[in-house]
C-alpha cells in the first residue's frame, strides 16, 4: 500500500502519545484526530489515510462511531480498548473493525500491528 498515513483517533493525551509512537515505529505518517470533525475532515480527502486507529474509550467523540464513519469510507480500521469490555469489543468488530486490540497489545506491539494493517495481512 503506497500511502502510509494513518489517522490516530484518540482525545486521551498519553494514550495518543503511544498511538502516534506506534504508528511512526512502523514507518507509517501518523495525523492526530482529537474529534469526530477533524476525522470526517481526514476522511473527506479520498488519499488522506489508508488506516486509522481508534481508542474506543474516547471521552469526545463515540469510538464506535469513529469506527463506522471510518469503515464506511472505506478505510481499515484498528480499534484499541480496555482487554475487559468484551461488548465494547464487538460492537467495534461489528462497526466495521479489522481487528481490536488491548492497550497493553497495542504497546507492547504496535508497530507490527500498524504494518499489518497498512499491507492488509491484519
């Protein structure tokens, strides 16, 4: 996949830090969403992202919603979130998700999870 930019979709500053790591340790561009607006901005632009990661738990934007508009952009979607919530974790499959991780998965591997989603082997 030529466009190695992803939308990271997250409002909590730590967890956004850790996402932005994640993605630039895979080689990828990351461009920070804190809102649902500036994500429909990123997917209004038909080449702007390839992939986009989404902390479900988001205080100001619906996770689950950010996965949808995303999945029917049709971009893949990452989506991360406590390892408990197991309904938030459907939900998000069922949103349009490729895969969601844990925040200690995604952590402790991001950069080969953000690589498999850009070249579609997630």
């Amino acid at each position: 996949m030529l466009n190695r930019r992803v939308a990271v979709v997250a409002d909590d500053l730590i967890w956004r830090s850790r996402l932005v790591a994640a993605v630039e340790r895979s080689g990828a561009t990351p461009l920070t969403c804190g809102s649902r607006d500036e994500l429909d901005a990123l997917l209004s632009a038909p080449e702007a992202v390839s992939g986009v990661l989404v902390d479900l738990n988001g205080r100001v934007f619906d996770g689950i919603e950010a996965v949808r508009a995303a999945a029917s952009a049709g971009r893949r979607v990452l989506a991360v979130g406590q390892h408990e919530d197991l309904d938030l974790r459907r939900r998000a499959l069922a949103a349009g998700a490729v895969r969601v991780f844990s925040y200690n998965k995604l952590f402790a591997d991001g950069p080969r999870v953000v690589g498999a989603l850009l070249d579609g082997s997630l």
